[in-house]
C-alpha cells in the first residue's frame, strides 16, 4: 500500500496562522474546522503558547480561552470562524 501523502496549503484564509480551537462548534465536528483550516494554510494547535496567532472559541471554551486572554492573541467566535471559510 502508497502511504498518503499530505501536500501543505501555503495559501488561503489562515496563511501564516497557528490556529487552536476550544470549546466546542455546533456546525462542525472538530476534525472538520481543523482540516478546513489546514485546507486554507493554517496550522492548528492542541494548546495556546506565543506560538499561536488565532484562537477560535466555541460553546464551554475553558482554560484555553483564558490562556489565550492572557497572551493577547486574537479570538474569534464560530460565526465569524465560519465567515472566514465562507459559509
């Protein structure tokens, strides 16, 4: 069997971007909103350090929320997360 190659997307939306989610989304399974991400040259995060530029917040966002208050980084609710992949 070929193993699957990924190809990197260095363009889109969220070029340039380490993304991490928290909470949960109600339109989208989280495997979903990480690979759409990727799709559109981001790159998703398990946990916010000062790598991360974007942190998108879902119902029952936690300590990542809060972490990501802290460090200043950008935070985006799912309405306009799913403005910016255009749904």
């Amino acid at each position: 069997m070929t193993p699957v190659v990924k190809e990197r997307v260095t363009e889109g939306v969220f070029q340039g971007e380490v993304v991490v989610l928290t909470g949960t989304l109600s339109g989208l399974k989280r495997s979903e909103a990480q690979s759409l991400i990727e799709q559109r040259g981001g790159v998703c995060g398990s946990s916010v350090t000062a790598k991360t530029t974007l942190v998108v917040a879902g119902e029952a966002a936690g300590s990542k929320l809060d972490k990501a208050k802290k460090l200043q980084i950008r935070i985006i609710g799912e309405e306009e997360f799913l403005k910016l992949l255009g749904k």
